[in-house]
C-alpha cells in the first residue's frame, strides 16, 4: 500500500510524533511510507500545491501525522487541510487515519477535527492512534502502535471504516430476522447482548436478531427490564468497604457473574430523553458496588442504537468516555439511522476482530483525564473505599508526577538552557537532536 504521511508539525524531520511513522516503517516494511513535512513547509505549499497534490491522488491512504497544539492539530495542518479542499484534491474513497503525540489534553478533539475534515473530502475514515509523546520509548508504546496499524490494515482489507453518510432526518425500518445456523456458531467466548428492550416486534428487537444472526459467536440476552431491582444507588457508600449493596436483591451478585465475567457486552438501547434511558441509567448507578475500579479492563463493548443518533452529541461523548475509563475497546455503534444493516454487519466483524486479536487502544482523554482524577480521589479516601484503594495500588495506578524527581531536575535543566538566548544560539538543533536521541537507538536496534 503507497501510504501519504502529511507531517504536520511544524518541526519537520524533528517531529517526536514521527518517529512512530518511522518505527511502523520499519516493522511493516510492505508498505510505502512517503513523508510530506507539511507543517515545516506550509509557506512554499501556500505558494505551489502541485506536490502535495501528486502525492495525495497517488496514495492508497493517508496518516495525517501531528503533535496536539492547544485542543487541536497545529496551525500549519488547518492550513494544509484547507489547501486541500481550495485545491479540490481529490481524495474521495482513499483510507484516512492519524497519529498523535500530547500529554492527552483533549487529544479526543484533535483527532475529531481530523475525521471530520478527512470525511468532508470523501475519504473512508479508520480510528487513528493517540499516543503519549514517550510511549515509543517503552514496549508496552510499541505494542500500541503495531496493534495500531494492524488493525488499520485489516480494516483497509475489510472494508470497515466511517463514512460522511452518516446523516439522515429519522430512522428507517429494520425488517426482521431469524437466527439462522445457531449450531455452527462458536462457542469459546461469552458474549452478552445488554437490553432493555420489552418489544419483540420493535426497530431495536430487529436490530439484536440481526446481529446475532451475523455474528459468528452464540450471543445470550441480559435484560435488565426483567430483574427486579429494588432500586436506584442510594448513595450511601457502604459499599466502599464491603463491596456489597445494602439492597437485599444480590444485584451485585448478579452483576459479576452474569454480566462482568463475559467476554464481550452489547449494549442495546433506544435513545430516551437524550439517554440511554432510566433502566440503564440505574443499572449504571448500581454498578457502583465495584466502587470506583475499572473491572472490565480489556473487554471490547458494541452498541446497538435505536433513534438519531447523529444528533445526540453528548450521547456519543458519554458513550466514547464510558470506553475510555473503562479501558474497554468500543468496536462500534449501530443505529437505525442509515444502512443499518451494513452497520451492525461491520459492528459484528469488528467485534469478532477485537475478541480473536485482544485488539486494544491506548487511552485517550477521557480515560487518562478519567483515570488521573479517580487516583486523586482515592489515594485522598484510602482509609473508607479500601477496595478501591488496593485495587489501584495493584494496578500501578498511583503514578503521581512528584514521584519522579528525575524528570523534575531534568526539567529544571531544560529551563536553565531555553532561558539563556545566548545558549541557544550556540545549541542550533542540538536541543532537538538530543530529544530524539532514545527514539533513534530503538529504531536502530530494528535493523539488527
């Protein structure tokens, strides 16, 4: 695949996020990775666009590639994606995705303005990679970026991407299934479809009998309209300490075993009030009894949504931000809005993809953001949510800034030199140079 990578900071070659263009490069040496340093040359692109335009319309898909400046890409790629579109480049049907550096602060925002724009030229848009500025500097960073890719390229081979069709003014019919080839599906993993859906002949009850009809596993149905919760989370925190509800109806019983322990969740819902409605919105609550701890790290999680969609904006933030801090893979949202069969199809192959890979993504915003302000909460309540609290010193997540004191000093060095012009003029690139400097000994080390 001939890959256009559009380099968009404004440090060219010096580029920390770059690098992890350079080390896919190199672990996936199939493909063609040309690099445009858009950001460093915006000026002389401003001027003549032939040879970004040559090298976008040759290109197979597109990484656009970028530190995270104040919310949003850098000055130097909004200008380079509106040279785009006044140059009419003609991208349509191309793959698109992206890669990111930051510290996480809204990179969420970022990468949407990126899709937004990738999908207003036409292109087929694939979830991109935001990564911590250091993250290639550890395995655990590496293992991202290649998971990154590959499900990229799987993606690329089955067509599952996002498309600018996403916008309709209601919802269409879905005619109804039947389970079909029950006996041939597998039965390995535990896969849990989570409704509260009490019509068998609705829009949403047709779009759960069309998924477990493509989906390649045998699926269960949890409704949570048929258990008899005695009530909404009373908030009394009692269990903080016991990790049981004071409510006598073994919910949290229930709950881990029936729900937690799967392998994967399906959430099907009709959008209510802006929501998922008030039975979900109690069962949420209720899960409470796990307190503050992210006990489905890992699983992968689908939706299946009945209403529009496309015009509850906080509905889809929410629903992204429930993956993130949870640390679970969202492999997609089907709604009956457009095509819905082709969505829950794509729903279901990225599904499986997810479960038979234990395909992961780096956190975000939401789930690093999410994760920082719990471990404050916390480490601050350890003497009453003890649960919590052991669960997060097993997990490593007191990672406070303070603890690391080399850094600090380093820091304090780094502003001992930006202070000193007369320094800096005698450095040149050094200071950059010496940046990347652990980046190069990790890519050196892939041509032994």
């Amino acid at each position: 695949m001939n890959i256009a990578v559009i380099n968009g900071s404004p440090k060219g070659k010096y580029s920390v996020t770059l690098q992890t263009v350079r080390y896919l490069e190199k672990k996936f040496p199939d493909h063609v990775f040309s690099v445009l340093h858009a950001g460093q040359q915006i000026k002389a692109l401003e001027k003549n666009f032939s040879k970004a335009k040559e090298l976008l319309e040759s290109a197979d898909a597109v990484i656009f590639s970028y530190p995270v400046y104040t919310f949003m890409a850098p000055s130097q790629l909004h200008r380079f994606i509106e040279l785009m579109k006044e140059n009419g480049i003609d991208v349509k049907g191309k793959y698109a995705t992206q890669i990111s550096t930051s510290k996480h602060f809204y990179d969420v925002t970022a990468h949407k303005y990126i899709e937004e724009n990738a999908l207003d030229m036409g292109m087929r848009y694939i979830r991109g990679l935001s990564a911590d500025m250091e993250d290639l500097l550890e395995e655990k960073g590496r293992k991202d970026a290649d998971k990154f890719f590959g499900f990229f390229l799987w993606s690329v081979e089955e067509g599952v991407f996002a498309s600018s069709d996403a916008t309709c003014d209601g919802f269409i019919p879905v005619p109804a299934t039947k389970i079909s080839g029950a006996e041939n599906k597998k039965t390995d993993k535990d896969i849990v479809i989570l409704t509260d859906e009490t019509d068998a002949d609705s829009n949403l009850s047709a779009m759960i009998e069309r998924f477990r009809n493509v989906f390649g596993y045998q699926t269960r149905i949890v409704n949570i309209a048929e258990y008899p919760l005695a009530g909404g989370c009373l908030g009394c925190l009692r269990c903080a300490v016991t990790e049981k509800c004071v409510y006598k109806d073994n919910f949290d019983t229930f709950l881990r075993e029936n729900i937690q322990n799967a392998d994967a969740i399906v959430y099907a819902f009709r959008i209510s009030d802006h929501s998922m409605g008030v039975r979900f919105k109690m069962y949420d609550d209720r899960n409470f009894c796990n307190g503050h701890r992210s006990v489905t790290v890992g699983m992968p999680v689908g939706y299946l949504v009945s209403g529009k969609y496309s015009a509850e904006d906080n509905l889809r933030c929410v629903i992204e931000a429930r993956s993130e801090t949870g640390g679970n893979f969202l492999s997609g949202v089907a709604t009956d809005e457009y095509d819905t069969d082709v969505q829950i199809d794509t729903l279901a192959k990225t599904l499986t993809f997810a479960l038979e890979t234990g395909h992961t993504v780096p956190q975000n915003f939401w789930g690093v953001g999410g994760t920082k302000i719990f471990r404050d909460l916390i480490y601050q309540m350890r003497g009453m949510m003890k649960a919590d609290h052991k669960f997060y010193k097993k997990q490593g997540i007191y990672d406070f800034p303070q603890k690391n004191k080399g850094k600090t000093m380093l820091m304090y060095a780094v502003g001992v030199l930006l202070s000193s012009e007369k320094i800096l003029s005698k450095m040149g690139n050094k200071m950059n140079e010496g940046m990347l400097m652990p980046y190069e000994q990790i890519l050196k080390k892939m041509d032994k």
